[in-house]
C-alpha cells in the first residue's frame, strides 16, 4: 500500500483531482449558503455583488472563459518546459517535471475554478416565479480569478527557475537524500551490519534443511520490495528467505529471484505470496532505488560534456552533488541487511547496496566523457579527497583509493598540456597525503 500511494502522489492527475473536487464541494455549499441567505446589497455593496441576474452571468461566464484560456496557457508552458528538459537533460529527467506539484496545482485550480462557475451558472435563474442570483455565489468566483492571475505570475516564474542546470541538479540531490532517509532510516533496526553475519549463517544452516527457489512471474525492473509483507509470510513458515536480487535491478521472467530456507517442504501453493511482495515495472524508480537518481546526475554530466552542448560547469555541478550523495551512503550500512521478526528471528536476507557499486555508478560515464578535460578531471580528483577525508570504513577508503587511481590513470593518459598536467598532478599529491593521515581504528 505504501508503494501505490506513493506512485499516487507522484502521478500527474492525483492533485488537480483533487482540487477540482474541492472546487465543485465550494460550489455546492456557497450555493447553499445563497439559498439560504437572501440579500440586497445597497450602497457600497453594489461594488461587490452583482445584485442582477444578467450581470451574474455576465461575471461567471467571462471567468470561466478566462480559466480556461488560462489552462490550456498552462499545459502549453508546461510541454514546452517538458521539451526543453528532455532535450538538455535527457528524457529520463521529464518524471521529475511532472511530479512537479505546482504545475499540478496550477493546471488543477484553473479547471476547478472553470467547473465551479460552470456549476455557478447553471443556477441563475431570472424568470417568474422563481428568482435567484447567487451572490457570495458569483463574489468568491471573482476572488477566485484575482488569485489564479497571481498564480499564473508565480507560475511561469516557477517554470523558468525549474529549468535552470544548476537547479535541476539540486533538486535531484534533496530528492535523492530524501529518498535514502526513507530506505535506511537512522532509528531503524531491522538492518543490521555485517558483524552479526557470521552468527546468523551459522544458526540459519544450522536450522533449515530444505532450500525452495522462488521465480519471477515477469520480466521487468524490479521497483520495491515489501519487506514487512516477507518477513510476516517467513514467520508463518518458520523459515528464511534469501533475495538475490534489489531494488533497480532488471529481472527476467522464470529467473530465481529468491531462495525460500525451511525445515521441511511445504506445499508449492504457498510459495505465490512471495513473489507478490515484489513489484515489477517498465522503468526504473527512486522507491527502493539509490542509484536512479544518480543516473539522473550522470545523464545530466555527460550530456553536458557533449560536443554539441559543452557545459562543463553543469558537470561540475552534477560532481559535487554526487560526492555529497555518496558522503551521506557513506554513513549507512552496506553489509548484511537481515530483517528480523519481533522473536529477533531473522526471516529476510535482502542483496544489499554496495559503496564500491556506487562510486563506480556515480563516476564511470563521467570519466569516460571526460578524458582530455582537466577541468573535470581535477575537479573529481579534488570530490575524490574530500570524499576520503569523510568515509568511516575501511572498505569504503579502499574503494576511493582504487577509484582515485583510475582517475590518475586517466589524466596522465588524456591529458596533454604540461600546465594542465601539473595542476592535475597537485591533486593527486595532496590525495595522498590525505590518504597517509586518514587512519581507521
């Protein structure tokens, strides 16, 4: 359930539903409250409600006009928006701008208020016996209008900030960080660390004799897994299971995707509600994913390293925020990640996120694109230091120092100007005199 109300909330048509819902709930209680409440502005008044029949739909069809007019600007901005980031950014990026909710609080606003005045006409009535101008009625129609042409100021500003380079970039990383609190939150302790390994192999081979595999239904990238799903259907039957597989990888149809550890075989009809818990889909998505949005970064980085757009400060930026990501996966648990029932049982072993996988997920494409650009090439040099100052494991300091020396390999082979290559060379000096004071305990 998590999972499919959070693809709710990142669809396109949730909020402008949702406010056209409201709008016509307005609709229905002011009108209720015009029918209940007779007046007959005088005086100052008159400047405020329409006090005629004729002048009433002459309001609420000029705002409904006008709202529509506006909503289709709107989708029209939106889709030049749309292709501009698709062909800067790449067409993996148009998700983002999508899920962007002021896009979808503007479109939705601008619909609610043309059905609520659509609604609003359809009860004026000027003939005998029967008379009723629905005066707050028609008055919170113009309110209405007064705030969607501030909101379309705000929102064509929103449109050209979200199209910005550097800006695009810093919300893939507030995304990005978010997502990761989410997946391994810090007071959690249903993921535990590699020093409790050995002792739950040992009691597992210990206990469970007979091995059941588990295949995919599908073919697809796997989106998320409910681990609490799992973990409740182990219990049941005090078992183990092993994932062979995590959140982004592509998984074909009859592949074992897991292996079911029991004490004793049990009927095959049970064995469904396991690869239910998993979720299957044509793309790849952030749900359970750390490594989307650094491909996000990456398809940013190299696309501005093209020939065709040569942006270099973009893909320095897209260097800085992916150290910053990898900082914070630095202080995360990598190794083992056994979920454990409320007997402190374990009953899943997840394929768990590797630092070295993503260093190299993070960097690979950048530093193939930019062989020959110092710029770049010392820029990563530097992100590489900073990132060696900040690990807290050993492994992940040997996985920095193998990196780094690909990079080193890389400069002195691409770079040809002697000024470049001694800047470059500074870096990697300083790198390892990082590296001769960074000590782990």
């Amino acid at each position: 359930m998590k999972y499919i109300w959070g693809l709710m909330q990142g669809s396109f048509w949730l909020v402008p539903i949702i406010i056209i819902i409201i709008g016509i709930g307005f609709a229905c209680l002011l009108l209720l409250i015009d029918y209940a409440v007779e007046i007959q502005p005088t005086g100052p008044f008159e400047y405020f409600f329409s006090g005629n029949a004729d002048a009433s739909r002459t309001v609420l069809s000029i705002v409904s006009s006008a709202m529509i007019g506006l909503a289709g600007t709107v989708f029209s901005i939106t889709l030049v928006a749309l292709t501009l980031a698709s062909s800067q950014f790449g067409s993996r990026l148009l998700r983002n701008f999508m899920h962007d909710r002021l896009n979808q609080v503007v479109l939705g606003t601008y619909i609610s208020t043309y059905l609520y005045c659509l609604i609003i006409l359809r009860t004026v009535r000027a003939k005998d016996p029967f008379t009723f101008v629905p005066n707050f009625s028609v008055l919170f129609a113009v309110f209405l209008a007064f705030g969607n042409i501030i909101l379309l100021v705000i929102f064509i500003h929103h449109i050209a900030e979200s199209i910005r380079a550097d800006r695009v970039v810093a919300d893939i990383y507030l995304n990005l960080s978010r997502n990761i609190q989410l997946m391994f939150p810090k007071d959690g302790n249903s993921l535990w660390r590699k020093d409790e390994h050995a002792k739950f192999q040992k009691a597992c081979a210990q206990k469970y004799h007979t091995s059941i595999h588990i295949t995919a239904r599908q073919s697809g990238y796997l989106q998320a897994v409910d681990y609490d799903h799992l973990c409740n259907s182990v219990q049941q039957l005090d078992g183990m299971i092993r994932l062979h597989y995590k959140g982004g990888d592509f998984i074909i149809e009859g592949t074992t995707i897991a292996e079911l550890q029991l004490i004793a075989p049990v009927d095959t009809g049970k064995l469904a509600v396991f690869d239910k818990a998993m979720v299957y889909g044509e793309e790849r998505t952030n749900t359970q994913d750390p490594e989307y949005a650094i491909h996000q970064l990456v398809e940013i980085a190299a696309r501005a390293l093209s020939p065709g757009i040569n942006d270099p400060f973009t893909a320095i930026s897209c260097i800085d925020y992916l150290t910053a990501h990898l900082r914070n996966l630095a202080q995360l648990p990598f190794d083992a990640p056994y979920m454990l029932d409320c007997n402190q049982e374990p009953r899943v072993l997840a394929k768990a996120h590797r630092f070295d996988a993503i260093l190299h997920a993070a960097f690979d494409i950048i530093r193939e694109c930019a062989e020959g650009n110092p710029a770049i090439l010392i820029r990563m040099a530097e992100r590489l230091t900073g990132l060696r100052e900040m690990v807290i494991e050993k492994e992940q300091a040997q996985a920095v120092d193998e990196y780094l020396g690909v990079i080193q390999s890389a400069g002195e082979r691409s770079l040809v100007e002697q000024k470049d290559l001694e800047d470059f060379r500074k870096r990697i000096a300083h790198y390892q005199q990082v590296k001769g004071h960074h000590h782990f305990s």
